[in-house]
C-alpha cells in the first residue's frame, strides 16, 4: 500500500475483526483515523456464554437422536465448533462431567484425533482420553 487512498479501501475489510497475538485470540483490530494508525484493542469475550447455550440447545435438541450424522449437522454443534480452539476448553470440562459425542467437534477444531480405532465407539474411554489429551496442552 503507498497512498492513503490505498489505506482507506483496505481498512473497512480489517476493523472490528478478530486478531490473533501469539496464539491467542483475543483482540480486535482498530483503526484511528485521527492518528492513521492501526491499533489493539481487547476483544470481549462471548465465548463461554455461546458455549453454554449451544450447549444446551444441542443436548436437549439431540437427546432422543440415535443418528450421529444428525447430531453433528444440528446448528447449535456447528456454532460450537465455529468458536474454534476457545470452544476446546469447554467441551473438555463439559466431558469430564459428562461424556457425550464431542469427538468430531474436537477433532474439527484441534486437528487431532488421539483416541485409537481399538477404542472407538466406547464413549467414557474415548471422553477419558480427550481429557488427558487437554490436561497434557493445558486445556482443563
């Protein structure tokens, strides 16, 4: 970018977005025209109230639901997912007091997968190991 014209078209696509600082996700970009300068503000964070009403909608919209395939495509696990890695703390506590289908939500976000197929579909086993996997990153 060389000129100020340049500066303006490309600051609508920048303000207000969230922006990572190290691997934290906690701040929003500013701009301040007065100033031309960029700045960081921090971000508020909504994520622990989303999480408990996804929560809860998706659990008690699932409960009778036997086919995990509709599980996973009901919207409030999808804006579960949406939050991304501040969501993985949640869900892991939210396993350790109960365990429930979480699996692919964690594995959609973190990319990691490290329950073994000898295990698979055994649901406290799998919640066990998951919670291991967060206490080993400092999740939980």
């Amino acid at each position: 970018m060389t000129g100020t014209g340049e500066l303006r078209q490309f600051i609508p696509s920048v303000i207000d977005q969230n922006v990572f600082v190290g691997n934290q996700q906690g701040f929003r970009l500013g701009f301040d025209p007065k100033d031309n300068v960029f700045l960081l503000r921090p971000a508020i964070n909504h994520a622990p109230d989303d999480f408990k009403k996804h929560e809860k909608k998706w659990k008690q919209d699932t409960k009778f639901m036997s086919s995990l395939a509709d599980k996973y495509l009901h919207p409030s696990y999808a804006r579960i997912i949406g939050l991304g890695w501040p969501a993985v703390s949640f869900i892991l506590k939210s396993l350790q007091r109960q365990p429930d289908d979480w699996f692919y939500a964690l594995r959609a976000i973190t990319g990691e997968n490290p329950v073994p197929m000898s295990v698979a579909g055994n649901m406290p086993k799998m919640a066990e190991i998951w919670i291991d996997w967060g206490k080993k990153h400092n999740l939980i």
